[in-house]
C-alpha cells in the first residue's frame, strides 16, 4: 500500500509541474502587459493644444536658435517642405491665449456693458405714447437684405467660436464623437454662409451708403451725449452711432470676407506667413464684431421700444419717428405733402 501511494505521488509530480508551467505561460504576458503600460508614457497632447510648449520642444528651440527647418520635395506645394519655423510658435500663442483673452474682453464686457446701461437707463420709451399711425421706414427689400445679412452672421459668428474654442470648452463634456460631428458641419456652414453674407454687405452698400454719410446733425447728436443724451437731439433718418455702426460693419466685414477666403483657399495668394496673418486679423475682428452686432440687437430689441417693428414689418410709429429721427421725418412728410399736391394749371396766354 505505502509502494502504491509512493507511485501515485511520483506519477502525480509531472503533471503538477505541466499545469504550473501552464500557468506561469498564461500569467507572465498579463504581468508583463501590465508593466508595459505602467512606464509607457502618456500621449503627448498635441501642439495645437499646449499652452506652453513642454520640455522636448525648448530644447528642440535652443537647438534651433530659432531657425527654420525646411526640406526639398518634389510635389507643387511647395510650403509643404518647411517642417518648423519660429512664426508658427508664435501665432499659436496668440491663437491660444490672447485671442482668448480678446474674445472673452470683447464679448463678455459687452454683455456687462449693455446689462449695467440697461440697470441705469431702462428701456427707451415713446414719450408721448403710440399714435396709432405709421410712417413707411424700410421697403421690402431693405428688409431681405438685413435679415439676410443678420441670419448668416449669427451662424458665422456661433460657427466660428465652435471652431475656434470648441475643443477646449465643448469636447471634454460632448465627446470626440459628438463634437467632431458638430464641428463639421460648423465649419460647412461657416464657409457656405459667407457669401450671402458678402452679397449683402454689397447691397448694403449700395443701397445706404448716400444716407449714412456724415452731416451737421450728428456732431450735434454726438456733442448731447449720443445714446446717453436725455433729450432727443433732431436726427436724419440714421443718426451718428447707426451711421458708425454702418461704417464698421462695412469696413469690419470687408475685411473679414478677405481674411476667410484667404484662409479658406490656403495658399493660394500666400505662404504660411501670410495664414498666419489672415488667421489673427479674421479673429481679432470677429470678436469685435460680435461685441457691436450685440449692442445692435439689444437696442433693436430690449433697449428701445417701437425700433424692432422698422425691420419687422417696415413701418415705425409716428411719435417714435418724431422722437427718434425728427429730420427724417420732416422730409417724407414734405415728400409726402408734394406727392398729394394737386398739379398746378398752366394758362396760356389769350385764354380765358
């Protein structure tokens, strides 16, 4: 009994040493797997996103001495073979931090502005009540092309800080999934909508330059203090701020449609230097655009009561004329007055 247990035991120690062998085959590529992904280093974040640039690229710059590093290719595009220079470092700073800070300066002190100037003054009424009659301001298409030109730009502008400062603030609570999806079709619809945006602005121009041109009233409306004047100092049909407010769209706009279209056929007229430029004015001057537009729609809007019915449906009150634009209703009532006016009888002489 005690040979055959000695057997059984000495039979029974090969197969022990199979299954440890076995197991130590499956459990050392898991331990060695965890190990791995325990030195591996995290991924770098990409150079686009670094506020600071990490310690491999300083060094990378002291090597540099802040040259260029470019090579020879053999394809057309020829801006292709410059792999580093010192401007890229630079205008990724300002895309990074400053224009940041430009952006939220711009658009939220103009929020606190309007909000404190509405806490102070409060909505501008019509003094004297609605009429009840109605004085023609904006033909059809005046109007068309104002809300063509508003509509895009809200979508440009809402489109271009996705873009813009999407990633950081957009992607950590959406998800790449979702925020790549919005992205795309952002950036669509903010190089599709830039040409009605252009087409209005041209007709804009076209059809307001003559009445928006500086006259003796507005130095007078200014000196009483603009939008801050207690009274009401007699106006044409736009005053001083609307016709400043004209210009600078006009200007802001022109110059916004010649950055993106750069910047949308890269290199076409320009090198790397030249997108760089055009990335930094297009949005510097979107931030300060976004700023005016939105002290234009509130006072469109919540500051003063009666404005929002002259785009809506192109009639303003008679009392909101009188308060707002004396002048200019003076003329087309003038206008008006000649309109009805009988034709004088002409006598030939020898007639009776």
């Amino acid at each position: 009994m005690n040979g055959t247990g000695r057997g059984g035991i000495r039979a029974s120690r090969p197969w022990r040493a199979a299954l440890l062998a076995l197991l130590l085959g499956l459990a050392l590529p898991a331990v060695a797997q965890a190990q791995q992904q325990m030195v591996q280093p995290a991924a770098p974040v990409p150079l686009g996103d670094r506020n600071q640039p990490d310690a491999a690229e300083l060094e990378m710059q002291r090597a540099l001495r802040g040259g260029t590093i470019a090579g020879t290719i053999s394809i057309p595009n020829q801006t292709a073979s410059v792999l580093i220079q010192p401007e890229g470092r630079s205008w990724r700073a300002f895309r990074n931090r400053v224009l940041t800070w430009i952006g939220a300066v711009a658009i939220f002190g103009a929020v606190a502005g309007l909000g404190l100037y509405h806490l102070l003054k409060g909505r501008t009424r019509i003094k004297e009540g609605r009429s009840g009659r109605s004085v023609l301001r904006y033909d059809g298409l005046e109007r068309a092309n104002h809300w063509m030109v508003a509509s895009s730009f809200v979508i440009l502008g809402l489109s271009g800080l996705v873009v813009t400062f999407g990633r950081s603030l957009l992607l950590p609570w959406m998800g790449p999934e979702a925020f790549a999806t919005l992205a795309t079709w952002c950036q669509a619809a903010h190089q599709f909508l830039s040409f009605p945006f252009v087409l209005g602005l041209i007709l804009m121009l076209v059809l307001w330059a003559g009445q928006n041109l500086p006259k003796q009233a507005d130095l007078a409306w200014l000196r009483a203090g603009g939008p801050m004047a207690r009274g009401n100092p007699p106006t044409g049909k736009f005053n001083a701020g609307q016709k400043l407010l004209y210009w600078f769209v006009l200007g802001c706009g022109a110059a916004l449609a010649v950055s993106g279209y750069l910047l949308m056929f890269p290199f076409a007229l320009t090198d790397i230097g030249g997108q760089q430029w055009a990335h930094m004015i297009h949005g510097v001057l979107a931030m300060l655009m976004i700023a005016a537009i939105l002290g234009h729609i509130y006072i469109g809007t919540l500051g003063m009561e009666g404005a929002f019915e002259a785009m809506a449906r192109g009639r303003v009150d008679y009392n909101w004329a009188k308060e707002h634009h004396r002048l200019w209703l003076e003329e087309e009532l003038t206008q008006a007055h000649r309109t009805l006016e009988p034709p004088r009888r002409r006598w030939r002489a020898g007639a009776d």
